[in-house]
C-alpha cells in the first residue's frame, strides 16, 4: 500500500498500544505482526513504537511536528 511509505512525511512518531493476551487487541496484535517489517522498511527513520501492557485498550498514537500528539485509532471493548 502507498501510505506505507508515506508515514514519515506526515508524523514524527507513531505508537501502537494494545494488551498482550486480550482479545479485544488481536487484531491489532495481527496488524504488528504481519506489518511492522515493512512499514519500518519504508520508514527506516521513523519511530515505531511497540508497546504492549495487560489490560490495555488497543490504541494507535500518532506524534506530529510540534510535541502534537494524538489518539488516531482506539477501539472500545464491548460491555
């Protein structure tokens, strides 16, 4: 896909959080999984961070110029 290579021109460092075991985060887990290589590849000096935590809600973090960081993709779990 062609926004892949095209992160970096609009971000300054994307975060990806989710939990390690839930599955409220599997497909996020998924989409690291089977993506990370190769939006690092075309990206080699942007900042992807990995964080998993227990119990934490699937997030995407995107920081852009100016310290401006905001939450671009969470998904709620169902009550």
């Amino acid at each position: 896909m062609a926004w892949r290579g095209q992160l970096s021109k609009s971000i300054k460092e994307l975060r990806v959080l989710f939990c390690q075991t839930s599955p409220a985060s599997s497909s996020t887990r998924a989409f690291v999984e089977n993506n990370y290589k190769e939006l690092k590849k075309a990206n080699p000096k942007l900042p992807i961070l990995i964080r998993e935590c227990s119990g934490t809600q699937p997030q995407l973090w995107a920081r852009y110029g100016c310290g401006a960081d905001e939450c671009v993709f969470w998904i709620r779990m169902s009550d």
